[in-house]
C-alpha cells in the first residue's frame, strides 16, 4: 500500500472516495457554468453526472460492507488539497487540476482494489480505475484543444456536433 494510505482501513478508503466522488462532480458543474460552448458544457456537465454515479455506486458499496449510511473518514485526510477555486481559476489551470484530481482518484481505487478481500467490491474499485482514467483522457483532450482553440470555449452557436 502507498505510503500515502498507509494505515487506512478499506472502509476509511471508501469514505475518502465518497467524498472525494461529490467535490468532483461539484468541480465539473461549476467548470460547465463558465462555458458558453453548449458542446464542452455538455461533456463538462456529463463527468459531473459520471461522478455522481461513482458516488451513489462507492456509497452502495459502503453500506453492503457496513450496513451504515454515513462512510467513515479518517481524522485526516491524507488526500486532501488546499480548495481550488474554479470560478477564479483560468481555464486551463481547471483542466490541469482535473486532470491531477482523476489521477489521484485512479491512485485511491488502486490502492482500495489492492486491499479489498471482497471480490466484488475489488470487481467495481478496479472497474472505477478505469473510468477515471477514461476521463483523464478526456480531459487532456480538453486541455491540449483549449490550447490551440480558446475562442472555442467561448463561442455561444450551437453547432451540429459530430464525434464523441
């Protein structure tokens, strides 16, 4: 286990990523509200709803593991980060926040797979994996299109949208 989650139970681990799973949904809500493109807004309010599908799912999870409603966190959060802004931040620095914050949710699950004994827990935590790697592909497509087209943010057309 990471030096980082050393110590952690299972259960602390999943409160951490309940936790984590609503502040990043909230993120991506308030990054879609200062896009005046409805095509990135649209994919920008999509993770949100992405994350809050992982919260109800980690939160299920709690509950079969505990028969508890409220997850357990540890006294200190070991990956908690100073608060970021969104609404003050550029753009790109809101990407490349995003970007740090699903590479630290792919570390999180990895390290809560690795140390689960139930399979089927061990089953969605590396099926979560995935999908935040998923959106960090997305969001490094994001970032690198904003840094040759930053208008495109901003343009208010709707425009026919053809791709993913």
């Amino acid at each position: 286990m990471p030096k980082l989650y050393a110590g952690l139970t299972i259960l602390e681990i999943l409160g951490i990523a309940v936790k984590k799973e609503i502040e990043a949904a909230e993120f991506y809500d308030g990054l879609a509200s200062r896009i005046a493109n409805p095509i990135i807004k649209d994919r920008f309010l999509q993770l949100a709803k992405d994350e809050r599908k992982h919260h109800a799912l980690l939160q299920h999870e709690y509950q079969r593991l505990t028969g508890e409603s409220k997850p357990l966190l540890p006294k200190a959060d070991p990956v908690s980060r100073a608060e970021f802004n969104v609404q003050s931040a550029t753009i790109e620095e809101a990407l490349l926040y995003a970007i740090q914050t699903e590479r630290a949710a792919q570390k999180l699950y990895g390290v809560a797979a690795k140390a689960s004994t139930d399979p089927r827990g061990q089953q969605m935590l590396e099926y979560l994996v995935e999908f935040e790697k998923a959106h960090e592909h997305q969001l490094k497509t994001e970032l690198e299109f904003y840094r040759k087209s930053p208008l495109w943010f901003d343009e208010t057309e709707d425009f026919i949208h053809v791709g993913p």
